[in-house]
C-alpha cells in the first residue's frame, strides 16, 4: 500500500497558525518593551509600544485573544500590560522625586543669594 503526501494547505491550519504567530509576536513585542523601560531605555521602547498597540488593536478588532486556545495567552499579555503600567507608575515617581529635590535645591540656592 502507497501513502501520498497530502501537499495542500488547509486553510484553517494555515489561520490558526498566523493567529498564533501574531498572539506570540505580541508576547515578544511586549516582553521586549518591557526590558527596555526596565532598563530606563525610552528610545528602544517607544517604537516596541507602537508596533504593540497596532497589532493589539488589530488582533482586538477581530477578538483574537477572546477565543478559548488563546486564553492562557490573554492571561500572560495582561500580565505584561499591567506589569508594564507598574514601571511606568514607578519611573514617574522617581522623576517626581527627582525633580522635587531639584525644586528644593533652587530655592536653597536662591535663599542663599538673597542673603
């Protein structure tokens, strides 16, 4: 008995596995911007944030990450998402400490040149 092998691409499997790719891309994507803001680098994070925000505004458009295979997935990007919100909420307070130190060190300074 002869096998053949069936060289025609189903659709669905095709899909599937660019669904994939983009839910994986994602991950990367997000992985990646979050190394980069971590590492105080805004320049490299920037363009990460904007290539993430079109492909998760594209993959919401068509309600990717709410189907059932990719709900552990769901789960690790909003993990990612809210793991980024807290570097951002930290940096922030760092720059707000920062600049307040600032502020207080120039009216030092200006109170000494008044005297």
């Amino acid at each position: 008995m002869s096998t053949t092998l069936n060289t025609k691409t189903d659709p669905s499997t095709s899909a599937e596995d660019s669904d994939r790719q983009k839910v994986e891309h994602l991950v990367d994507l997000l992985t990646q911007h979050l190394e980069k803001l971590r590492d105080y680098d805004l320049e490299g994070a920037m363009p990460l944030a904007e290539e993430a925000n079109r492909l998760a505004m594209e993959m919401g458009n068509i309600g990717l990450l709410d189907k059932a295979e990719f709900a552990d997935a769901r789960t690790r990007v909003d993990k990612l998402y809210a793991e980024i919100g807290l570097v951002i909420t930290k940096e922030r307070q760092e720059v707000a400490e920062k600049l307040k130190e600032i502020h207080d060190g120039l009216e030092t300074l200006g109170q000494q040149a008044d005297d």
